[in-house]
C-alpha cells in the first residue's frame, strides 16, 4: 500500500493495481509519504479488505449517493452494487447506483471515496454501532481520504471527479412519461392535453413499445408509421420526444445490431467465449461489452439514425444490467420442477422450488459467468463481469455519450440512465429508479438528493408520483411540490397503475398542479443558474443542513434540505398533513409557495429562528429565503424556451445587502464550458428605509423587475425597476 | 332492506339473511323504522353491494381495526380479508385481520360497523378524495350506524361486541420469543440468562420447531425429552411456555389428529367433498372445519393434554389460514413449467411461469375450492370458504378458547393469534403478525394500537424490534420504549434474522432495555388497571388526541396516542433522531422516562399547551400525564407475581384534585366477571401550597406511597405517606 499527500492535505491511497475506472479525471499532484498514521484499520483476507473507523457517539454520516434510507446514513448496511430492484423497501441494501462516497462530521470531519469498480458494503454503526465497516470485495483500489469542511471536503471530492453532465436547458422544462404512450396517436393526445389544459411541458417519453418487439434503435411501423415526420411535428411545438433504449441487444436473425455485434465479437461472453445468453424484454438477448473501446464507439454511433431524424436525448434503461433471467439458469431451474412432478414434496424441497425461479432474476451466478474484453491503457484485459459489475450501466452511457460528442461536439444532448457509478456523472443525469406511490419514498426522494448532489449527479430526480403502485391525488401533489426544484421533474408510472398525467384526478388537484408547474416555469432561470454554478464551484445543489449551519440541531434534521445557495425546502411527505414542524437554523423568509400569480407583500413572513409548526393547505408547500438572499422568478411560459426577462421578480430577504448571480447561457451548445455565458449580477441594498436594487448584466433583454425585499423586522417592501432604473 | 333504530340510536340495517358471524352479543332494543333518509347510497349489482358515502374537505376517518397506514384512514384503499402476507409494504391493502369498523369525526360524526364474514373493500378517499365507497362481497349483511361522540360512538359500538378478552395478570410481564428456542437447552439457556442478567420476563415462547415434526399437540422427543417436568421445573421459577399451534393437521398415517379429523369428516372439503390438501409447515395438511360446532369441541379439547402438563397458554398461528400451496395448484405449476423445458419462452411466458409459481400461496382460487358445514341455529350450512373467510382464524382461536373453559372454566387461559375477526376479541388477544424491523413499522405499531382498541383488540402489541429483518439496537431500543405500553410486550424475531434478545447489543443498550423492562414491571399494576377499566367502560385504551380534544390540530396529529385515561405517549419512531416535535392540546407534565430509578423532583416538566421540539437522549422516551391525572408505579421485581402494593409512587399533574382507582384483581381466575376485585381509590387533592392524598382501598397489603405532584405553576412536590397517612 502506498499513502501520498496533495497540497490540499488528501491523502491519496493505492493498494494494487486496481482495475481502471476513469473516474478520476483531476487527479492533483501528490506526493508519496512515508510513515504516516493509519487510516483506520484495513485487513485483507480471502480477496477481501475490510476498513474499519470508529465513531463517535455523535458522528453523523452522509452520502452514498443513490441509496435507502436517511440523510444521516448512521444505524444500517448499505451496498454498492448497481441492483434492479422496483421494491425500496428500507431493508434494502442497494439501489442502481454505485456511488462509494461519505463524508462522517462530528468530532472529525472527513470524506472517503473508494474508487472500485465492484462490490463494496458499508455496515455504518449497525452491527456495532460506534463503527463503521467496509468491506470491499478486492485487494486493488485507490481511496482518497478528505479532512475539512464539509462544504471543502464535498469540493475536493467533486474536483477530482470533474464537471457533471450539463442537459440542453429544455431538461429543466417538465417532463411526461408512461410506461407506455404506445403509439404515435397516444403520443399526440397527450401533447394536445397539456396545451389545451394550459400546463408547461417540453418532453414527452417513449418507453420500450415504441419499438419493434423492444429491439434497440428500431421504431415500430405499425405504431409510429411516420416517426421522423412525427417528431419533426412534435419538434415545430417545441416538444421533445425521449426514446428509451436498453442494455441487452435481441437476438434475432436478420437484426442487423445483432448480427454485427456477434459477427464482430462485441457481446459479454459466457464461460466458453460465447455471446452470453439471458432474457430480458425482448426475449433473448446479448450484452453488448461496454467496457470495450470498440463497443463503445460501435454503440454510441447506433443512437445517431434516430439523431438524424430530430431526436435530442433518450434515457438508457436496464443497464445494471437486469436480467429476467440467463438460459442456463432457466433451464436449470425448469429441470428442478420437473423432477418434482408427482413427487410428495417436503416444505423444504417447495422454499427451494420457489427460490429456484424466484432467484433466476440478477442472479450473482449469472453475472460471474460472464465476462469482458476491457480496453485499458495497457491493452485488453479479460475481466469477469461481477469484478467490474458497477460499471456496466456507466460504460452503456458513455458510449451514448461520446457518440453524441461525434455526432456534434457542440451540441448538448439530453440523456439519463438508470445504473450509475461516480464515473458516469461527468456523462449523463438519472433518474431514482423504480420507486412506488408511497410517502416512504417521497421522503426518501428528498433525502437522497443530497447525497446525489455529493456524488456529482446534480441533474437528477424521481419519478414524481411513483412509477409503481396507484398514487393518490394528494401524494401526486406533494411529490411535484419537491419536485418542482429538482433539476429533472418528471412524471413516470408503470403499465397497470393508475393514471398520473395532471388532469387524471379532480378539477382541484389539475389547477393545484397547472400552477406548480407553472411556479416551476417561473424558477427555471433560476434552477438553471443553481445547477450551472452549483456543477461550476463544485457546491451541493441539495444539501443538508449540516452544510451550512454549524449548530448541533441542524445535524438531526432529515426531511429539510438547501436548495442551492439561498433556499431552505420543507417538503410536506406525509398522509393527511395540513403542516409540518420546520427547524430554522436562524431567522429565514416564508414563502408558502402555492402559485407564482398575485403575489403580493402578504406572501412572505420572516419567521425567527428556532422551531415552528406550519400549517400548510394541500396547495401550499414551504419553501424558505435564507438570509440576506435572493431568489428570482420570470413570468412562466409554456415552454422553456419561451421564457424570457421580460419581466423578473425578485425575492429577497436582506438585512444589508444581498448579491445573486443569475448565470444564463445559450442553453444548448458547449460554449459554456469555454467560459461563454450571461451573467446577471443583482445586488439589493438596504438604503435607511428602503432597498436599492442595481443590476450588472450582459443580458440585453433585461425588461422590467419587480421586488419583493423583506426586511429584519419582517416588512415587505414592493418596489419596481423598470428597466434597470429603481 | 329493514331499518331498525334503538333508543340510544343506533341504527341497525339487515340486508338479507346474513351468514352469522356470532359478533354481536349485546343486542339492544331496536324498532323497525319506516321512511327514514337513507345512510350513504346503497347499490347491488353482481352479488355484491356497494355503499358509498360522501366524505367533507375535513372529514378524519379512524378505524379498521389492523390494518396499514396512519391513525387517518383517509388516502387510500382497504381490504378487510385475513391475509398472510409478511411484507407490510404501504401499498397492501390487508393484514392478518378483518376488522369492519370506523368512525368518521368531521362536519358530522359517525361510525359505522359491517356484520359480515367475507371480504369488504374500503376505498376511503382514494380514487375520489370526497368519497367513501364501500365493497361488500355479498349481498346479505347487517350493518350499524352510530351518531355521536367519537367516545359515545365507539362505547356504543363495544357495547354490542362484549366485552374483551382477559388474559392472567402475568401476561402483562416481558415476554421473549424467537422462532425458535428449538429445544429444552436452549430454552433453560435463555431462561438463565434472564435471571443472571437480573432482566423481568414471565413467558418464554415455542415456535413451530417444539413439535413432532410440526403436527398441532405433539411435542418433539428428541427435542424436549421430558416436557412436563421441563414445565413444572420453569413453573417453578414462575416462568410460563407458551406453545404455538398451527391451523393445519399434518396428513400421517398414524397421527391420531388427522385420522380423527378423517374418520369424523371434521376437515374442510374440496369441490368433491374430500378433505381439501394444502401444505403448510408440515408439508401436506387438511383444515380443521372450525365452523363446525362439533370440530370446535373436538379441537378444542386437543389443548387440554399439554394444559394438564401445567402449560397455561397458547398462541394460535397460520389461521388465515395461510396456504404455502395446495396439491391442485402446485401439480398445475409444475405441469406449467415442465412444458416450458426447451422452449424458447417468449418474456410474458416467463413472467407466467414466474407467476404461476408465486401465486401458489394463500390463491384466491384455492379459498373458493375449499367447503364448510358451518353450524348455524338453523341447522348445519354448507357454504365456500371465500364467503366466511374471516371468520376462519377467529373460530380456530374460540374453539382454543372454549376448550379451556371446559377444562377450567374459573381460570384465565394465555390466547395470542394471528387471523382475526371482531368477533374474535371477546376469545383473545392478538399480535400484529409478521412485521419487519423497519422504523416504518414501529411507527406502523404506534398508529395502530388505537385502531385495535378502537376494535376490541385491547390485549395486543407488536412483535418488539420486528419479526423479519435484522434490528439495529437503536431500533430495539426505542420499539421497547413504545412496547412498554403495549398491553402484549413481546420481543419476537425470525429464523436467520439477527438475534434479538436484550443481551444480543452492546452493554450500554442492556443497560437500556433491562432499565426499560424494569420500568414496564414498574408499570404493570398501572396498566393492567387501565386496560381492566377499559374493557369494563367500553372506552379506547390507545387512541388518538381526537379521542379526547376536540381542536383542529389534535385531528392531524399522527405519531403522538393517548393511552388510558391520563397518559399521552410520543415515541421516537426515526432512525438517529435524538428528539422529536410534539404537540400538546393542553398543558401536560413531561417524564422523560429513562428509568423508574432515582426519580427525583427534576423527573417530571410542566409543559404548556402548544408545540415543542423535546430532545430525548437514546435512553429517554416521552411520556406525558394529562392534566389532574395520576400515573401509580410499583418497585419493580423479576416476575408479575412478585410486584406488590408495598410501596407505590404516585405521580400527578394535579391544578386542584385529581383521582385515580387502582383496578386490581387475583389475576389468575374469572371472578372479576362477577365484580370481585379490589379498589384503591387515589385522591389527591391541593391544599393551599401542598397537597393531600387521601386512599380508599380493599387492598390490606397497601404500603407507603411516595408522590411527586406537579402542580400549574411546574413544581413539583415531593410527599410521603407511610401506611395512609400522609
């Protein structure tokens, strides 16, 4: 084992030579250093390594990224294991994502991130409750020790990781999906839906039947005859249509990405070197060997006839990858229950019948039969899939990625995924997974932002309402009242469930949602300008906060989150609320945001420092002004698009003076990354009885602005620059 | 349709000839009414009935007895149809219990009771969230409507059903269980172990393996060599075994039950009359036909062997009942997937293969092939199982119950059961069946217990630290601080779960939960006065803050429950919370209960009216006393049998007086049915700046009685009387 140092004092820690993940893209000088502490206590045995550190009784952990369970980590058994499993119940170890950092605060702050490619587990004070207990399954990683802030120690991680995946802006529009619109008539329908209800929307998604029998890159005649002409229709409206693709590649004769890939040799091979053959959709199917340069390149230029034809993103499914089943495993398992015909079994002989086919699905077996031809610096490598199994849905994604980059490296295209490991961040958004029509997992949508933010993966979101299960109008309410802040706000349910679209419910809940995507149209110059900067400076987007506030309440807090760098979010999570209790770590703005229309100077209440009880009606959620900062909302339009600063409102909480930067940009090329940008500068100014606004803009449509400055005493005062001039 | 009304007004609806469930015992007076308004509209169609019922923007709907969900019923969609299903995910619709009973406090109060055997569906809110709508599977049933106070309504309602079923005294002690403590040593062990970890427990639980090879009233040889002096020697250091008894009868040749069950046709029929073949524990079994008078008896005297080798208790199991497969139904799957065998299944073959498999338990289609001879005062009635489901676990469970009254009809028998009916709680108590040891359960624990009471099901608790799953101690500690209250205060785990007995943890938490267990005995004369009280006044022993406040707030509170007549308790039910938001509708006084040692004048808070965040540390739990009321706590000891009257302490929030009777009985026979037990009758009344206690009690064996009274300004006195004088 080596330990070297960077001058911003992280330790850098290689044991072996690990397999290659490229997750690292900023790695700082370092330098080798000799007779140091130990980090905790590591001891290999059977291939293993287990870490151990203690904790303190009042440790606190975050992160982990895309997993169960609290903000604060503390008290169970996390996995990272990319995992297809549509049921989050809490006693579930992993998620689809893989995403090895945490960040322990207390009587010592630091970060950990292990960088590794396979299976690691993460017993955070459960077993014993005063440790915390890695176990990685392999003796070559690197691992990367932080000591700081937990803003600087979030910071140094995000910096060796580099920039996160920027989406054409339109992404922060709102989105419609099912599982399916299965046709192009449905598709339509539900276009003409939300303009003739009046309700924003810049994308409508195609999940797996818009497919011929769900083979990738292909679209069925019989149900989008005209698909080109149909999205360049959809196009003319500014409407975005997402094509789902994923993982496993249909055998079939005659299906020309089947026939090259084997032809080529580009599929996961089984034991004997054959295409590895297991059932997904489309019946059987090959993987395709992501982790293969090649591959990548051959893949990723597959998604460039459907860009040809006007398509701007999709959405990679399936990739962990899932598995319905492999044919060795299913023949095996039919060959059992045969042998039972007639048989008088035993109740132990029926357990193993049932998890026989029960455990056909992501078998492990399964995946340590198959293996790769990884392309690495030093050549080929053969590697057995479950060594390499987070990286999998990862690699699908940077084929699409890079893919897109060929196709036009200007351009930004929209794209999101479900399995994810830290390296994809720089790649792609995702989405939360299956999850349910449960409160459960609205509240653990708003704890797990968080920690996504920490591993990078700032555009993301669930699926609002539950993609399982039959949601209720209130829960479809409160999910977009959180939803209406995280970067990706789309609504997806599952064949079979109730329907979610806005206007499935009663008249009520249609206008209580028209307007809260409607307040989500007014905030996405702001959302934008959050996320942008948030990937920019390497700060969390969502936090808890323990990220900003030092006090030892603030460390407790699990249903609060920072949004950005002036909001504080209180979600309404559960059943039958009509409040909630809030914790303000100091004096704060209320807004009980409920419409951006007829606000008025009785829409704002300062409310001190400490804990209260806030009634909150079903159309009401809480959304707090931090102080001495600004939030800004344009008119909302029906497209993002569309909107403009024409007319922005700016709300603020000042006792002296407050600055926001409203970063803009051209929202679709790469430009940005050249520094390429708008840069609005608001500064709010206490002067004696009332505030002065001034603005340094390069914007040259910067129309009239409207404010609303909330002062120390909780007055509101309502001014109006019209045109730059107070 | 006949409408009848009695004089306290409650009506009573008789739609056709119900089949009879024998739950209502009390019938009051009740006049055929003409041309009264309807209640909710009432539509048959297709041999079911549906009612609906409109609900107000407001409307809190409390009840169905065990079910999922909150304390508000309101949001969702309920089966009452007993169903083994040990993944209590929000989405299930069912639990072990059919309990048809609700009450709507709004714009109008209201409850409403449904007579019926067969499976209603309540869809409160849900699809509609102004609507009520009920699905009765049936077109014959009675039904109650009562009007009033959510106290009148729910008096009203146990008055009809009876009173509720009264375990010994000792089964208000700590109760361990596991499945399984699989033979003699390993019981003694655990029996020791209490004892020299100096930790309180009456009862020690068999799970299924103490059997022959799991036939009902056989016990294993090998395993419990000498069960009758293993009884007698446990009886002999006061601590009580609890067998289990499942609902099915092994098929064996030889076992006298099964060939008995044959010979006499006591088993439930197939479509062709032969005793119907579902597997179960013991591999293949026939059900006893518990509908059936005569099966009642013979099954019931089966108890009578092991009560004569000095057991005093049961705990009946799987009588939904549940069905690990029938005969039928397997032979079909297998049949199913051996015609799969080298095919290439297309993937909706496979998910009915996989279907196939999975729906073999507890299937629908199974429970219409199964056939009673249900004895009815009519004479004997052949009906299908789907049509009196509910009623099966509850007739299992009074065949027990009416067994040991044969056998001893002056002494109280131990009954615990899974399936249940109303009907039911007049023969026994129930647990909360197969739980998890999720935080989302405890909760679940909490918001149930007042639907139970609600019901009739006032012995009841859940499995402590949760059935399947692994506990973390924090988790185990903060359930046991819930359980104290419960009237069942059982810790209970699965095969392959962690091991969860107090010891199982570090030091710090035994020292937790032994000080919890001795608070619990500390508790038990207290507890068993409220729960005897309760079962004699009809009123709720948990319920919610509506129960007894009537503002607005109170409504919507959902994680805080009174218990008896003076306590409000407001557990910690999240993960690394070190506090928790309470609301108080009055004035209360806050113990923080940690211990029931060194109690001193700082162990008790006045806090006002209105909302608090309380810091409780890992070994606190909140527990509050109403205003004038009185909490009496005993010295604690290592058996129930042990707890005395030599030396009470009494705490009170008294502003002027405050009286509380100390229920009291032998404990251990039926007297108390004929109104003997003892009375202490505890009056504290203030006297200028101190108080005055005055006693009246039966009981000659009263010692000193130490009082910390709060009074309205927050102090707290400190008194002393020796033998009744102050």
């Amino acid at each position: 084992m080596k330990i070297f140092e960077s001058k911003d004092g992280i330790n850098y820690i290689r044991r072996g030579q690990m397999i290659p993940t490229e997750t690292v893209v900023n790695m700082p000088d370092f330098h080798l250093i000799e007779n140091r502490k130990a980090i905790g206590t590591l001891i290999e045995s059977k291939g293993l390594t287990e870490w151990s550190f203690s904790l303190s009784a009042n440790d606190v952990v975050y992160g982990l990224g895309q997993n169960m369970r609290g903000l604060n980590k503390r008290g169970f058994v996390y996995e990272s294991f990319c995992s297809d499993d549509p049921n989050h119940t809490p006693d579930k170890r992993s998620l689809y994502g893989a995403h090895n950092f945490f960040v322990v605060l207390g009587e010592e702050n630091w970060g950990l991130y292990i960088d590794f490619a396979g299976k690691v587990t993460y017993d955070i004070g459960f077993e014993d409750k005063n440790q915390l207990k890695i176990t990685i399954e392999g003796v070559d990683f690197d691992a990367y020790v932080f000591k700081g802030t937990f803003e600087s120690i979030t910071k140094q991680f995000r910096a060796l990781i580099g920039p996160s995946y920027v989406p054409p802006k339109w992404a922060f529009g709102y989105q419609q999906s099912r599982w399916s619109y299965e046709d192009a008539t449905v598709v339509k329908e539900i276009a003409d839906r939300f303009d003739s209800e009046d309700i924003p929307c810049d994308a409508i998604y195609l999940d797996i039947d818009y497919m011929e029998r769900f083979k990738d890159f292909t679209i069925s005649d019989e149900r989008f005859p005209e698909f080109k002409s149909f999205v360049k229709d959809l196009k003319a409206r500014d409407l975005k249509l997402v094509p789902i693709i994923d993982a496993g590649v249909k055998v079939e004769e005659g299906y020309s990405v089947y026939e090259e890939g084997v032809e080529k040799h580009y599929f996961v091979t089984d034991d004997k070197g054959k295409p590895f053959s297991a059932a997904v959709w489309p019946g059987k199917v090959h993987f395709p060997d992501f982790l293969n340069a090649d591959v990548r390149e051959w893949f990723g230029n597959a998604y460039h006839e459907m860009l040809e034809m006007g398509i701007e993103g999709f959405w990679n499914d399936m990739n962990e990858p899932a598995i319905f089943y492999s044919e060795k495993g299913l023949n095996e398992a039919i060959a059992f229950v045969s042998a039972q015909a007639g048989q008088n079994l035993d109740i132990y002989t029926f357990f193993t019948l049932k998890d026989k086919i029960m455990g056909l699905s992501n078998a492990l077996s399964d995946y340590k039969a198959m293996w790769h031809r990884m392309t690495t610096r030093s050549g080929e490598l053969k590697v057995n899939h479950y060594d390499v199994h987070n990286l999998y849905g990862y690699n699908m994604t940077r084929a699409a990625a890079e893919g897109f980059k060929r196709f036009d490296s200007d351009r930004r295209f929209f794209m999101l995924t479900r399995a994810s490991h830290i390296g994809m961040a720089k790649h792609s958004g995702i989405w939360t997974g299956d999850n349910h029509s449960w409160w459960e997992h609205l509240k653990l949508n708003v704890q797990m932002m968080p920690s996504l933010s920490m591993a990078g993966f700032l555009y993301s979101g669930a699926d609002t309402g539950g993609f399982g299960g039959n949601v209720s109008a209130e829960l479809m309410v409160r999910w977009m009242q959180f939803s209406t802040f995280t970067p990706l706000l789309r609504n997806h349910s599952a064949m079979g469930t109730r329907r979610q679209e806005p206007w499935q419910f009663d008249q009520a809940t249609l206008k209580i949602i028209r307007d809260q995507i409607r307040m989500r149209y007014a905030l996405v110059p702001y959302l934008y300008a959050e996320f942008m900067k948030a990937n920019q400076d390497q700060t969390l987007l969502f936090a808890p906060l323990a990220y900003a506030y030092g006090d030892s309440r603030s460390l407790l807090v699990e249903d609060q989150v920072l949004f950005g760098e002036g909001l504080m979010l209180a979600p309404v999570i559960e059943q039958n609320a009509l409040g909630r209790y809030v914790y303000l770590p100091e004096d704060m703005v209320l807004w009980k945001a409920s419409s951006v229309e007829n606000l008025n100077q009785e829409s704002f209440v300062k409310m001190e420092h400490g804990d209260h009880y806030l009634p909150l009606a079903i159309n009401e959620s809480a959304v707090f002004i931090r102080k001495n900062h600004l939030l800004v909302l344009t008119e909302p339009r029906n497209r993002v698009s569309k909107l403009s600063y024409d007319h922005l409102t700016v709300i603020g909480y000042v006792e002296d003076e407050a600055t926001y930067d409203l970063y803009d940009d051209d929202g679709v090329t790469n430009q940005f990354e050249k520094g390429i940008h708008h840069k609005t500068r608001l500064t709010v100014v206490r002067v004696g009885e009332t505030y002065r606004l001034s603005v340094d803009t390069t914007v040259t449509t910067l129309g009239n602005i409207e404010l609303y400055i909330i002062d120390k005493n909780g007055k509101t005062h309502h001014l109006k620059q019209e045109k730059g001039v107070l």
